[in-house]
C-alpha cells in the first residue's frame, strides 16, 4: 500500500548538506517526494512510498544524517499526490 507523509524537521543551525542527505535516503528507499527550507526555519518534507519504505524514511528522518541534531520533528500523514522521483525545491 502506497504512502504519503508529510513531514516537518527542524535542525541545529541550517545543518549543511541536510537536503542532500535526505534525497539520498529516499533514493534509496524507494521515496518520491521532495524537500525544500522553510522560510521561518527548518525543512518540509513530502514523501511517498510503500507503507514500510515511508515508515524507515520517517524514523531516518526523526534522527538525522552523521552530525545533524534534530530538534523537532512532526509528521502526519496526507493525501497522495502521485509524485515521481524527490526532488529538492527552493523556498
């Protein structure tokens, strides 16, 4: 069953290399999708999946890439768009 989350992160500092990391971990898993900075700070996050893949992204997420200090994380769970491949957006 196909999966759509939507995910809010915010990070210690702007974390560089956050974006990329993510998109890297959602190649690997399978995830379609996309992030992109918040303008008051942190990241959003769509992504969509099967059910188990969507679940790892998610816990990946709460914890972050080697050397990033996740600070809040949200996630709820949300209409599928049918997106294709994860892409990172500007604000």
């Amino acid at each position: 069953m196909i999966k759509h989350l939507n995910i809010t992160i915010h990070t210690e500092n702007s974390t560089p290399g956050y974006r990329f990391a993510v998109m890297e971990k959602a190649y690997k898993l399978g995830i379609s999708g996309y992030i992109r900075r918040k303008k008051s700070g942190g990241f959003y996050i769509e992504a969509e999946g099967e059910d188990e893949n969507v679940e790892l992204f998610s816990v990946w997420c709460k914890k972050g890439p080697l050397g990033c200090t996740v600070l809040k994380f949200q996630a709820e769970e949300g209409q599928l768009k049918n997106h294709t491949g994860f892409d990172i957006k500007n604000s």
